[in-house]
C-alpha cells in the first residue's frame, strides 16, 4: 500500500469507448491530490487517447494498439511497458492478454474490476460491483479502483482539457459561425449500446429548430447517416476530421442533443450543457449514464412506455409512438434552456 508522502507511479487502463474513456478522466487528478509526486499514465485505444490529450494530471500516454499489435502479446510489448517502472495498475476493462502484460512487465500491485480467472491466477486485487448500490454512477464505479489504495476519491466528476490554443480558436470560432446566436449541436447517430430515435425524428427536430431562427445548428456526427437531406444550411464540421479536432466543435456548442452516447460524455467533460434521450431500464438509466460535469436534462419516456410500446430490447428501441419522446418536447426543452420559456 502506499501512503501521500510516497510518489508512486500508476497507470490506469481504459481500453474501451469515447465515453467509458471520458467518465475515467477525474482518476488521475483525484490520484495528483492524493500523491503530488505521482506520475500517472494512462492505456487507451489509439482512436481514445486524445480525451487525456491535453490533462494537466497525466504524465503519458499510452496506446494499446502499440503494446499489443494485432491483440498479441510480445516480449517487445512487455520492455516498453517495463521502461515506465508503474508500481500501481487500475484496470476498468478486464482483457486477457493486457493482463498478462501488466503482469509480467512487473506492476507489483494490480487493482481491476471483477474477478476472472486469468485475474485471479496473476493475483490481481479485485473491486467487486455486486456488492455495492446498483444505480451508482458508471463514473462512481470506476473510481473504486482508485479507492482500493485507500484514497477517498469523493469526486468522480469527469474532465477534458483543451489547449491554450484551442480555447483562443474557440471564442474566434464561435463568433465568427454564430455571433451572438445560441449554437445548438444535434449529434444523430450512436454505437447502438443505448436507445435512440431514428434519423426522421433528428431531422424533425433540425427542421423546428431552423424554422424557429434564433439558433445556429451544427449536426456533430463524424459520419453523417445515408441521404442526410440538409445542405450548408445546417454545419457539419466533425465529419472527416479527428477526435481531438472534433472537441473543439462539440466546445463550441451551447446545448448538445443525443442518445446516451460518447459526444453526451465528452460534453459533460468541456462543461457544455446537455439534452439527452434515456431510457429508464436500470442498465441504461440517467443514474447510472447521465452527463457529469454540466447541466444536463436527461429525458426519459412517459410512465408506462416501457410496458406498452418498448420492443422489449433497449438497443433497438427508438422511443417512438405515443408515450414517447418526440421533437416537439426536445424543442421546447431547449427554449427552456436558452430562453427561459
């Protein structure tokens, strides 16, 4: 165990999604307050590191993609992990062979969630979910690793810097699109883990939103979906551009519309407001997925939706038909915000 007199070094390994990635941003800089000394590193997939890109609170950045080329463990991978000397590894992802590759590049204490049986025969110090409150915050959970050394942790808020460039291209950016008009990001498409309207019922909300005027509306997707029907009147800036660019827009924006999804993350981390689409099934509640770190307004189907019209499988329910979430009210919600109607 080590103590705040010490200065250990600890890697946190997240090598999953944009937002999983986001909700482990507040780790390293709960360890900084714990440990001043520290240095803290952090294992990502390539298309995720750039959410650590510019925190103060991390010392390196590593890819998995690198460590482990076409997901194989090699005596190469072990001596570039080796070189870093982490005394300490939180894992908020198990996988197999980055356990054993913590393993044997010599982290002496090696804390992850759950217990497999590859973490079990590496002795690796377990944090067990089913023993807590179930409708904890996903963030809340993944602090727990960090708590295991004995680090209060109370503050599991999530974070994303930008650049000192960055926030001067921003105030540029933002006036030179927008000028005084409230930006409203609407981001379409999701990665099919949460329920989401289909495409019509975004372009609805596109259509009331520029019919109203009194908003500028960039639609963030990356990869916009088949026959998007609107030209230069609705912007697009994220498509075709990186991850690190992209936070920059999403930065720009004053209210951000999506599914329970990875830009909803990211924004709760710039502190950029939410309007988000939730499903109430415990798996995919706000309770546990909601956007930290801004205001956000999580909106869920009337009573009984659920029992009526839900398919009965969250990932293809689209929150249609009467009970729903429709257009209209995210309008409104967003007139609520912006214009206090």
């Amino acid at each position: 165990m080590f103590y705040p007199n010490q200065t250990p070094h600890i890697l946190i390994v997240r090598p999953d999604r944009i937002g999983d990635v986001v909700l482990s941003t507040g780790i390293p800089r709960e360890i900084k307050k714990a440990y001043p000394g520290a240095k803290v590193g952090v294992l990502v997939r390539d298309y995720t590191r750039e959410i650590f890109l510019h925190n103060p609170n991390v010392d390196y950045i590593l890819s998995k993609d690198e460590l482990l080329p076409a997901g194989k463990l090699t005596l190469s991978s072990i001596k570039k992990l080796c070189q870093f000397r982490f005394d300490i590894s939180l894992t908020l992802l198990p996988e197999e062979k980055l356990n054993y590759l913590l393993f044997f590049s010599g982290i002496r204490l090696r804390i992850g969630v759950g217990h497999k049986f590859y973490q079990f025969i590496t002795n690796v110090k377990s944090v067990y979910r089913r023993k807590y409150i179930p409708m904890r915050h996903e963030a809340d959970f993944c602090i727990d690793t960090l708590r295991k050394l004995g680090v209060p942790a109370p503050d599991f808020t999530p974070e994303i810097f930008l650049s000192e460039q960055q926030k001067i291209d921003l105030s540029k950016k933002k006036k030179k699109i927008a000028g005084n008009k409230p930006i409203i990001g609407v981001h379409i498409t999701s990665g099919g883990s949460a329920p989401n309207w289909q495409p019509e019922y975004y372009y609805e909300l596109l259509n009331q939103l520029l019919s109203d005027g009194r908003f500028c509306v960039l639609v963030t997707d990356n990869k916009l979906p088949d026959n998007f029907p609107f030209g230069g009147e609705v912007l697009t800036p994220n498509v075709g551009i990186s991850l690190n660019e992209s936070l920059l827009n999403f930065a720009m924006t004053d209210i951000l519309v999506s599914a329970s999804t990875g830009p909803m993350h990211i924004c709760g981390g710039l502190g950029v407001d939410t309007i988000s689409l939730f499903c109430p099934l415990p798996a995919c509640s706000p309770e546990l997925w909601s956007a930290l770190g801004n205001k956000a307004v999580n909106m869920l189907p009337s009573d009984g939706y659920c029992q009526t019209k839900c398919p009965g499988d969250p990932k293809i329910c689209d929150f249609s038909g009467e009970g729903g979430i429709t257009p209209k009210q995210v309008y409104n919600k967003i007139l609520a915000k912006t214009f206090k109607i």
